[in-house]
C-alpha cells in the first residue's frame, strides 16, 4: 500500500505537482507506485550544465528542460541538453577538449538510464567520439547490453554512424596535459603509488597557478530530470580523471555508481571523486534510500556519510581526518523535489553550486554540504 504523503515535506520543497496519495515517497521494491497525475518538470545537473552554451543559444539544463516540456521523451531531451557540453571546447571536462589521460588522449566515459522503460546503456574509455552520452544512448536503444568499452565501444559507435575522430584534445587541453607531463619525473611511472602522488602535486600545483581548474579535476556532468507526467531520467558523461593512467575507468559510466535511476522513485548522479562512488555505488544507495521515503537531499547524506566513514587512508585524508575530495550528487525524486548535495559546502572560499532549471527557468544554487566549509586545495 504506498505511503501518505508527508505535507511537511511536501511544502518545504515546495513540489506544487497534483499528486496521488504516495507520491514523495517510494514503493516498497516491486509494489504499484502511486499514480502521478501532473509534476512539475524539473531538470538538475552539476554546475557547468548553467555555464557552456557551445555558442548557441541555451545551456545545457535550458535546453533539456524546454525538450521535456515540449513533450519529447526525458531521456532525448537530457542528452541533447548534455550535448552542448560535450561539444564544447571550453568544457574541460567532458566531451571534446577534455582533459587528456597521462598519455595526451582524451578517453571518454559516460552512461544513461531511461525510467520508463527500465533501460540502461553504457560506454568506457572511449576514444575518438565527442558526444560519447549518444553512444551510450545507442547501446541502451540497440543492444541487450548495458557497458561496452574501449576499441569495442569505439568500433560499436563506427557501426552506428558515429564520425570517428584521430584527436579530441584542444589547444587548451593539449596545452594543459604538455605542462603536467613536462612537471612529472617520468621514473615515477614505474611505481603507481608515487606516479600517483607525483601527480597530484603537479596538479595542485597548477591549480595554484591558474593553470588548471580546481572544480575540473574530476570533470564531469550529470544530468536528470523529470516530465509532468512524473517519468524520471539520467545521464552522466565525462573526460574522468585528470590525467588517469590510460584505461582507468572512474564512476561516471558505472550504473549505480555516477548514475541510478528507478522511474518508481527517482534518480541520483554524481561528479567527484569517481573512486568513492565506485566503493560505495552511492547512486545506488540514494535512490533506495528514496525508496524508503527519504528526502532526495537525506538520501544523498547518507551516501556522504558512507563515504567518510569508508575513506581511512592518510592519502586520502586532510590534517582533521576528513576526505580531502569533493563528491557532488544531484537527486530529484519522481514528485520533482530535487537537492544538491557534497561533501564540503565552498571550495577555496567560494560556494560549491549546481544547476536546476523549472518552470521558474535556470538557477544556480548553492550545494547543501555534509561537512561544512571547503577545502582549500582539491583534488
Ligand atoms: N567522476 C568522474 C570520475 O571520477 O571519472
């Protein structure tokens, strides 16, 4: 029998939608969900979905949005809208121009899951296509398979017409991965651990010098949403890691893990630290923290919380035993109540932010944090 619907909550979040009793909180797993009856769109993503336009008229969460109340199916309407990220050279992160692995090659991951229809589809360490959340749309649309990755991601995206490229690397990209390698002892290759270390100074090192862009590092956009008629999507596609050794897979392209949707509840993404999600599959545990009728903001708390508690390596802790990375969720919920959520709140004194867009149009607004204020150096 589903839920009452909590009218605390349901002002606080301030979701107008008409709904059925049930609403705003989850089926137990494979009861009838309540019957929406009209939900007020939303689109959420991570912050550089409000910034790059790619020269056109519309960022990313805009677009989607507009496709979504127009009517076209949610999925279609958040992958045009990530798109325009993807293809944007200014966008170091994701997409054409992102930053390159520790070879100078961009290798691309992304993943999407369609509510509705209970399907998902994947590609990892791809190379050559600057829109791998398309090729991910493809093997969700054309294959009984959910993750393809590397020459036979790149092969599977030749076959479905996908233009090929030799280099996704930009000016800026190129110019930014020739300076971290020129910094890095090669030596430290042979050993990972101090190839890692190595690496991770030379790269804070240049974020002190401007010369790369601290909220980058991980890269990465996110992207859900949801029509009035309560159908939940989500994409996630990124360059991953900044300079990852060849081949290293983060969570992005993961289901569960930088992605997780149930169209019963609602959907869950991330940017960050992809390793954290891996350890945790933090998506997942969001949504089915939904389910259980949580708040998407409390579900995603008590992803943050099991990232910290599981993160007990000195490498990875700042000088107060704290995670010293960032992890960003996007939630909505099947009503359309949605959060941003991470781990710190500011980052080098600024706030950490993402991106809705509603009937109200586009915002930026601030994360809510676990841990209060931010580090002042990241990754
Ligand atoms: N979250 C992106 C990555 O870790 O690859």
């Amino acid at each position: 029998m589903p839920h009452k619907v909590n009218r605390r909550d349901f002002v606080k979040t301030g979701t107008a939608g008409l709904l059925a009793a049930g609403a705003g909180t989850g089926p137990a797993f494979g009861q009838a969900p309540a019957v929406l009856t009209s939900v007020k769109p939303v689109v959420i993503s991570s912050a550089n979905g409000f910034k790059y336009k790619n020269g056109g008229p519309r960022t990313c969460v805009e677009e989607a949005f507009g496709r979504i109340t127009r009517g076209e199916d949610v999925l279609d309407a958040l992958v045009a809208g990530v798109n325009i990220v993807e293809l944007d050279p200014e966008d170091d992160s994701v997409g054409y121009g992102g930053l390159p692995n520790a070879d100078g090659v961009v290798q691309l991951d992304s993943c999407c899951m369609h509510g509705p229809r209970k399907r998902a589809g994947g590609v990892a360490a791809i190379e050559g296509v600057r829109t791998p959340s398309l090729v991910a749309k493809a093997v969700l649309d054309n294959t009984d398979h959910h993750l393809i990755v590397g020459k036979g991601a790149q092969d599977f995206a030749r076959n479905m017409g996908f233009t090929i490229e030799a280099d996704l690397n930009t000016p800026k990209s190129r110019k930014a991965w020739l300076e971290w390698k020129r910094r890095i002892d090669p030596e430290h290759y042979l050993d990972p651990i101090k190839r890692d270390e190595a690496g991770r100074k030379v790269s804070l090192q240049m974020m002190r010098e401007g010369l790369l862009d601290p909220g980058h590092y991980w890269g990465t956009i996110n992207c859900d949403g949801v029509n009035a008629k309560g159908e939940v999507c989500g994409v996630t596609t990124t360059s991953g890691l900044s300079f990852k050794i060849p081949g290293r897979v983060g969570d992005s392209p993961i289901l569960g893990a930088g992605l997780w949707l149930d169209g019963e509840v609602g959907a869950a993404g991330s940017t960050g630290r992809g390793e954290a999600n891996l350890f945790n599959l933090s998506s997942h545990l969001i949504v089915e923290e939904m389910r259980r009728g949580r708040h998407p903001k409390d579900a995603a708390m008590e992803a943050l919380k099991r990232i910290k508690a599981n993160t007990v390596e000195k490498r990875l802790l700042t000088d107060k035993g704290l995670p010293n990375f960032y992890v960003t969720f996007y939630v909505l919920d099947r009503t359309g109540r949605y959060a941003g959520v991470d781990l710190y709140g500011t980052l080098n004194g600024k706030p950490r932010q993402f991106a809705v867009c509603t009937e109200n149009g586009p915002q930026l607004l601030p994360v809510e944090s676990l841990l209060g204020e931010g580090l002042s150096d990241t990754p």
